[in-house]
C-alpha cells in the first residue's frame, strides 16, 4: 500500500486543530483502491460507474466506457433518465452492463423515496 498524502491545509491541521485531515490519494491508484482508502464519496462520476463493468476488463477499458456512457446519455441526470434501448446504443453496453446500471439506478430512486432516507448532508461526530 502506498503512502498517502495530506492536502497543504491538513497539513497545518496541527496548528489549527479545528481542521480536518483529507488524504489526497495516490492518483495511480486503481478505482477501487481509492475507494477503499477515502470512501465512495471522493471518487468522480466516470470512476464510479466503471466499478460496475470492472470484471472482465482493465481499469483504463471501464474507465473509457464509463465516460462513454456519461457522454452519451448527458451525464448522471441522462443515465437516470435512460431507458435500456438508450444505454445499449453506447458500444460495449449490452443486456447486462444496462441492466446493471438500470438496477442501481433503480435502488437510488428508491433510497431516495425512503422516510427518514439519509440527507444529502454530512454530520460529524463532535
């Protein structure tokens, strides 16, 4: 496992303990990696999306497909909105990457829809 670095303001962190410490990742790290090291939260759209068609493929495939069906669609909002005929039209996306993406597109709606579904906020423990 690589090092991780400290952005410049958690670096002073120690002189202001009020601050918090956000480690930047290593970027040569995988996806995946980086998601185990600072959560789901600090990956871009494209990298999360290719976590979904990572199996049988490199890191730079998915990556390059994930940014295809962004391009295709208009992004998040697009892909929300897309019907399975849509995302097969994008190369390399067939009956199981749509399904795949419908299906988790379909569990945030319905997270979403839940009473007492998380907020969009953060709340840290004082």
């Amino acid at each position: 496992m690589r090092a991780v670095q400290l952005r410049e303001p958690a670096a002073r962190a120690m002189d202001n303990p009020g601050l918090l410490e956000y480690p930047i990742p290593d970027p040569t790290l995988r996806p995946i990696e980086r998601m185990k090291l600072t959560g789901a939260s600090s990956l871009a759209d494209e990298e999360l999306i290719s976590l979904l068609f990572s199996a049988g493929l490199t890191d730079e495939q998915s990556l390059s497909l994930a940014r295809s069906i962004l391009k295709e669609c208009g992004g998040l909002k697009g892909i929300a909105l897309a019907k399975a005929r849509k995302l097969k039209s994008v190369p390399e996306i067939g009956n199981i990457r749509s399904s795949a993406i419908l299906a988790v597109v379909e569990l945030a709606r319905r997270l979403n829809s839940l009473d007492g579904s998380p907020s969009h906020s953060i709340e840290l423990p004082a």
